[in-house]
C-alpha cells in the first residue's frame, strides 16, 4: 500500500427541505490519512500498522480516529508476533472507549494491558513499541512507549511530539538533574540506544502521553512512524516531505528519501501520515 | 495552589552569571529570573544584586500595582549603578520577573529574558525582547525562529545597569484559572527550544517538574559544547 491515499470525511447532513445548507458546510475538520511500509535491508517485517475508523465516515464524529504504529522486535516470528498484538489490543481498546471519561488514562491503561498480552505471549523472548494517537472533536490526544516516533507539522515546522524512553534519555536526564548540561560521556556509551520501555517487559508502568489534547489546526499532519523512518531520515528532510500538498504526496518523498540514501542496515520502516484539513 | 520547578545551568562558562529566586509571601507569588552580562564574575553579582533588589521591594510593598512595580525596578536599577561604583565594573542584567496573586498575574521584563503564558493548548510570549534582534523580527526583516541566530541578538536595548534604557514593560494576565501556566526563561534556554515544544512538553507532563525536565531533554540535545548559562522557572496553577 506504498503511498496509498484514503480520504476521510464525516457524512454531509441531510438537507432540509427548504435546502439550506448544512451548518457545518465548509467548517468541519476533515482527516486525510497516507501510509508507507517496508522490509528495508531485514530478513522479514517486525513492523506492525493499524488505523480506527479511517474508512468510517460516520463513526469518526461519533468516535474519533485512530492511527498506530508498533515496532516488534525478537527475532524470528516473535517480533511480528509482538507488533501485531499491540496493534489489535489497542485499536480493540480504541472501539470500546468511552469519549466522556479521561482519555490519557484509558489510552495508558491500553498500552499497558497490551504490554500484558504480549508478555503472556512470548514470555519475555520479544517485545514492540507503539506509538498511537486518537483524533477526535479536532483535538489529538497520543499515547508512546519505546522509541518510535511521533511528528507534528504545525506552521510549517516539524516538532517530534513524544520522547524516546531509551538509554540516551534515561542518562542524559540523570544528568540534568545532576546539573550538567554535557553529553559528551553518555554519548559514546555503546548501549544509548537501548529502549529502557517496551510492550511486553515486566512491569511497565510509565507511558509518554499527552495529558491534555493538542488542538489541532486545519493544515497540520501527524506522522507516527517506526525508527526506520524517524532514526534514518533527518528531521530537516522529514519537514520537507510534509510540507507536501497531499499525504500520498508525502508518502512518496519519505519512501524515494529512505530509497536514495539506501543505508547499509536499513531497518523495518512503517510511517502512517495524517494530514487535517478543512 | 502553585506547583512550580527552578533549573540554573552554567553551560560551557566559567561561570553562572544567571539568578533566579521563586518565593511567596502572604497571598503573593514572586518568580524572578535575570541574566547578568560582565566579567570577573560581575555579571553574577549584578544579576544577583537585581535579583535580591526586586525581592525586597516586592516582599515590602502593600500593594504590588503597577506604581510599585515600576519603582521596585527603580530601585533596582539603582541599587545596580551602585554596585557597578562600587566595584569599578559596567556589570548589567536582564530581569524578568512575574508575581501572582489570586487569579491575577503581573509581569515586567527588561532585556531579553522572557515569559510565556499557556492556557489548555495555547502559547503565548507575554514579553518582548529589548534587543536590535527582535526589533528585526517585529518589523518583518527576520522571522521569530530566525531571532536566536541573528547576529544582533545579543545587542540589547534595554538592560538593568544603565543610567538610562532600564525601564522595564509590564503586562497582566487576569482571569486565571487551574491549569493556566507560566515558564521564565533566559536566552541561554529559549535559543534551543520552539513555542511548540514547550508547549507539547507541557500538555504532556502533570507537574512543573516533569514539564522542566522534558523541555530540558530537548535542549541538551542541542547545546553546543560552549554554551550560554541557561535558567528557567516552570509554573502551574492549581
């Protein structure tokens, strides 16, 4: 489905009779979603995607939309294993949540229950990372874990909106509050890349997750993507494919990007573009 | 309720020319951050001297109003020249400075140190920089991003230390509600960091603490070796 383009719209209102036009003609916000994925330089694809309601004209006023991206890793069948089931478990999460109760706590409490699954599942011999954000009523709200990748586009900068829970941040934050400012001896540690936080691990009890919504303006794309994209592509060249007019558009630049440079060690790459527009 | 969050870094200098104070007394809120310029360890001393200079007018003041605002920068401003006379130094410093009280909030800025304010998910700059680089940016020659880069940034216009040239702009915030948050901030910190990121570190922490520490992640990743001190107060209502 590389570059594949899928237009969501919420049904148009029936007009009355005398034909005035609908109230929210022209004013509601409409989600236009793309996607990328492939196998890079790896034996097979750990990479799981998923979206909610992305095909459901009506189901998105009533109940939002729902990208997610998992990053499986273990080897063998284990890490698809791992992505697939922290796709399902939360898109299934997503189906049955109630709008009206705090968002940030069901969308946390998914993340760890699809922890749970996987660490019943393979034991400990694999894991995945997600990273998924639910659209709803103009605003986004975005749950992480591990070190994949949320981009936001706003005013035509790119900003990554959640924080890598690896080896890197968990130093350099031991070392802030420690009052340095220098990373130099963190940097050169072999193990920085680590994630310190996945699906699947016992005990995960910490999730990066926006806690009040982000007010979304027409004009601004999400992309939640795996570190195929977001550790292999620089963030200066990722604004650039945003910038496109279309997500098709945007997924077409992301992949000739990932082509050109064609890196030795390509990982597994998934990247799921939404782009708001009125 | 105020949960609030203080960070001073002296970066890749030899010394922390930044001060910072975060106190309250009665029903009143005072955060105060000042960026000293000089050296021989007079810029420290000059930020310092402001620093404690606002304090002890604010603590003193019956009423904190704009009338005794501007005299507390006054004050101030002088208790600075004569410090510089005293140590024979040109010694100068920004001052920021915001007091809270109720659901009102007050703040004032001379140099380049700044305020924000957020509200659900909005950012505001309350201050504008008395500096040649922001001057560029108001009159459409630069962008906002383009401000920390620009050659001129560091020219200021306004500074704490000069006979003339010191007098700070106030600005209020009423109608605050929980929730509703302030960060201050030195130049050494907002050169590294967007609008958008605080914001999105904001929305995604609970304390001022965490929202401290995710800004911060940010701008160690960006901060060259030499860099600027660097301070920040993070401050939300409850």
């Amino acid at each position: 489905m590389a570059g594949a383009q899928t237009t969501v719209k919420s049904a148009p209102e029936k007009l009355p009779k005398t034909s005035m036009p609908p109230a929210s003609f022209g004013g509601k916000m409409i989600y236009v979603v793309g996607n990328i994925q492939g196998v890079g330089k790896r034996e097979q694809q750990e990479d799981s995607f998923g979206f909610g309601n992305a095909l459901d004209t009506g189901a998105i006023d009533r109940q939002g939309l729902m990208a997610v991206v998992a990053d499986g890793m273990g080897g063998m069948k284990n890490g698809k294993l791992a992505s697939d089931t922290a796709v399902s478990v939360i898109l299934d999460a997503f189906r049955r949540m109630d709008l009206r109760s705090s968002i940030p706590q069901q969308l946390q409490d998914a993340a760890i229950a699809a922890g749970d699954r996987v660490l019943d599942q393979l034991q400990g011999s694999g894991g995945s990372t997600l990273v998924a954000g639910l659209f709803y009523q103009e605003m986004l709200w975005t749950v992480s874990v591990g070190d994949s990748y949320i981009f936001l586009l706003h005013d035509r900068k790119l900003v990554r909106l959640n924080h890598s829970q690896n080896v890197l941040s968990r130093d350099s934050l031991e070392l802030i509050m420690n009052g340095s400012m220098d990373r130099t001896e963190v940097l050169r540690s072999p193990e920085k890349d680590a994630i310190t936080h996945f699906l699947g691990m016992p005990g995960l009890d910490e999730t990066d997750l926006l806690r009040s919504p982000l007010k979304l303006s027409a004009g601004d794309v999400l992309m939640f993507c795996s570190d195929g994209v977001g550790g292999f592509l620089s963030e200066r060249y990722i604004e650039e494919c945003l910038l496109e007019r279309t997500p098709k558009e945007m997924c077409d630049a992301l992949e000739a990007g990932l082509r050109s440079r064609d890196h030795k060690y390509q990982d597994n790459y998934t990247a799921l573009v939404v782009q708001c527009r009125r | 309720m105020i949960d609030s969050f203080n960070f001073t870094n002296v970066g890749g200098r030899d010394e922390n020319q930044d001060s910072l104070t975060v106190m309250s007394d009665r029903n009143r809120n005072l955060f105060i951050v000042a960026d000293g310029l000089g050296g021989h360890q007079h810029g420290s001393q000059a930020s310092g001297c402001v620093v404690s200079a606002l304090s002890d007018c604010w603590r003193a003041a019956r009423v904190w109003n704009r009338d005794a605002l501007f005299s507390s920068f006054r004050q101030a401003n002088d208790a600075l020249l004569a410090l510089q006379n005293q140590l024979r130094t040109t010694a100068k410093s920004t001052a920021a400075l915001l007091s809270i009280e109720g659901n009102r909030a007050s703040c004032a800025n001379t140099g380049d140190s700044r305020i924000y304010f957020l509200r659900n998910s909005g950012i505001r700059m309350i201050t504008e920089d008395h500096s040649v680089a922001f001057k560029k940016y108001k009159s459409g020659e630069i962008n906002k991003d383009q401000i920390a880069a620009d050659e001129d940034q560091s020219s200021l216009l306004r500074v704490m230390g000069n006979d003339t040239r010191w007098e700070p702009e106030a600005y209020e915030v009423d109608g605050l509600r929980p929730g509703d948050s302030f960060l201050l901030c030195t130049d050494g910190f907002w050169e590294y960091i967007s609008d958008e990121e605080m914001l999105l570190d904001r929305l995604s922490a609970d304390t001022a603490r965490r929202w401290a520490q995710l800004m911060l992640l940010r701008v160690i990743e960006r901060v060259p070796a030499n860099h600027d001190n660097l301070s920040l107060i993070t401050v939300i209502l409850r």
